[in-house]
C-alpha cells in the first residue's frame, strides 16, 4: 500500500466537487466533467417506500415535512458536536504525540497512528468542554458524544468526502478504532425516536458500504469493519457493527443498488 495514504486521506477533508443543482436532483462533478449523483439520494431512489408512505398518510403531507425538518436539523446538531469533539480530540492528540515523539507508521494501511492512551486522554480532555445544542437535539448530542469518549481508541478522519467511478459521491462521518473491534472502521452516526431494525438489506448497512468503497478507491486504505451509531432522545446510543465479511457485503449489495438506480434512470 502506498506510503502516501495519510495525505490522501487528509484531502478528503475537503469536499472537491462542484456541485449542479440545475436537474431535478442534485449531482456533483469533477474537473473533468464525471458526474456523480448523492449516496443518499442513490439509497432513497432503491429503497422500498411503502412504510414512508403510509407515515406520510397518517400524518398528512404538511406535519410530515415538519416532522422530517424537525429530524434533520437535530442530527444536524448532533452530528456538528461530535464532529467537533473528534476533530479537536485529533488536534490535541497529534500536536502531544509530536511532542513525546511517539506517533509510529503502520505500512500495512500508510498512515501515522497515535498510541490509543494519548488519544483517549484527549477526548477526556475535550469531552467535559463541548459547545452546547438547542434543548431539542441536546439528549442526541450527549448520548453520541458520551460514546464516541468511552468507545473510540483512534481517530483518522472525521467528515471526510468520498466518490467512485462507479457514479456516486458523498461524505462519510468518522474513520476510528473502536474498543474491542479489530482494525480500522468506517463509522455512520444517525439519530433516531426508536430503536430501528437492522440487518443486512438496510439502506443504513448498505450506506457503510458506498463509504467503504468510496475511501478505498481514493486512498487505498481498506476498512476491517463498519459501524453505524444511532444516538437516541436518552440513553446510551444503539449500535450495529458489520465485521470484515458483513462490509464487503454492504458494498457488494450497494453497487447492485448503484446499477439499479442508472438503470431506472435510462427508464
């Protein structure tokens, strides 16, 4: 594996494409004039809408969109905090492993890995001290960021832009080592009211998946495993975790989805 992969991946960071909003959907292209349409908007175009649809009937078209608004803009905080309490936790933890000359390069991934106690001491550091949300999203943010502090062992990336040529973009939320879980993870934190259903054919599962797919594609780096976070209103967050096989399902099952979607799209 290529002995650039930290800095490939430090570039995601940055979102790269331009985004077009002039078609009934939004896509992004590259310099070179690819087109590539949103993992999101990919998973929705596939996925079975009965169950939203009878949740729009119940509810009528108008409190359903506030609802939906209402659900966005609290994973919007929720997910702005622990963004922020892992790009600080890296900051803080990168400037003191420098300092103890204790950052060591793992040849198999390319990347620079800090020593999991300095890492764990920074969140503890950050953790007490993050910026406040509204009341509305505060139980979400607390129960994400409490266990991003006890679970997390390593950071290597947090919001990091992906695309492929297979035709998709998006932006994925952490790269980590999580406690009692081998190698490096692809992670996705999500909010939720209730406890959802996961298994193999979710849209969740399957979004693990593009991520994976998107990040190996532009860094080389292959992830050992997925985990999707779904912080809840209180209590400690639900948690699905997909082992090497289970992600390379995912992406299998996402690029079937992928072809179904420009296949409609011909259509």
């Amino acid at each position: 594996m290529p002995a650039n992969n930290q800095d490939a991946l430090a570039q995601l960071r940055r979102w790269r494409l331009i985004q077009d909003n002039s078609g009934p959907f939004r896509v992004y292209r590259d310099e070179r004039g690819n087109t590539y349409h949103s993992v999101t908007h990919i998973l929705s175009e596939t996925s079975d809408k009965t169950g939203l649809e009878r949740w729009i009937a119940r509810l009528g078209e108008a409190e359903a969109t506030q609802q939906r608004d209402i659900a966005a803009t609290r994973g919007t905080l929720a997910h702005n905090q622990a963004e922020y309490l892992l790009n600080t936790s890296l900051q803080l933890a990168r400037s003191t492993a420098n300092k103890k000359n204790s950052i060591h390069w793992d040849t198999d991934n390319g990347l620079g890995r800090i020593p999991p106690p300095i890492t764990k001491w920074a969140l503890n550091k950050v953790h007490p001290n993050l910026p406040r949300v509204s009341w509305s999203a505060s139980g979400y943010a607390r129960g994400l960021s409490d266990w991003i502090a006890e679970n997390v062992t390593e950071i290597f990336a947090s919001e990091f832009s992906i695309h492929h040529p297979a035709g998709f973009a998006g932006t994925a939320d952490a790269l980590l080592c999580i406690k009692n879980l081998p190698g490096i993870q692809v992670c996705d934190f999500k909010t939720a009211n209730t406890t959802k259903k996961l298994d193999s054919a979710h849209s969740y599962v399957h979004q693990l998946g593009a991520y994976s797919l998107g990040l190996q594609h532009l860094t080389g780096i292959k992830p050992e495993g997925g985990v999707i976070i779904i912080a809840r209103r209180c209590g400690a967050p639900q948690t699905h975790s997909l082992d090497a096989s289970g992600l390379r399902a995912a992406e299998d099952a996402y690029l079937r989805r992928v072809e179904h979607y420009f296949q409609a799209l011909e259509l």
